[in-house]
C-alpha cells in the first residue's frame, strides 16, 4: 500500500501547534519563549489554506458561471 505524501503533510500543522501547546504549559518560564514560533507557524499554514481554498473555489465558480452564459 502505498501512503500519499500530502495525506501524512496535512498532520504537520495540526501537529506543530498541539506541540508547541504541550511546550507552552509543560516547560519552565525561560524556555517558554521558544514555542511561539512554532504554533503561530501551524496557525499561519492552516489559515493560508483556508484562504487558498477559498480563493480556488471562487474562481472556478467564475469560471461554471461564465461556460453557463454562453
């Protein structure tokens, strides 16, 4: 069986950011600030593909409306 690599991908994000939770809460006051990046990297690549999805979406939703015109 083959596994897609874009299926193992899409748990990175989800990933990074219960790690860096995990770190925020378990780890001492000093080190606490090396966590940040990593969520605030999981929330920004989820969110970008949100945005992306959507942004696909409506073009080809342009595209059906324009073929359905003619």
């Amino acid at each position: 069986m083959k596994i897609n690599k874009r299926f193992i991908l899409s748990f990175v994000a989800p990933f990074m950011i219960l790690f860096s939770a995990m770190g925020l809460t378990l780890r001492d006051k000093t080190r606490k600030m090396f966590y940040y990046p990593i969520g605030l990297m999981g929330i920004s690549m989820i969110l970008e593909r949100d945005v992306r999805r959507r942004l696909n979406r409506k073009n080809i939703f342009k595209k059906i409306k324009s073929y359905q015109k003619n």
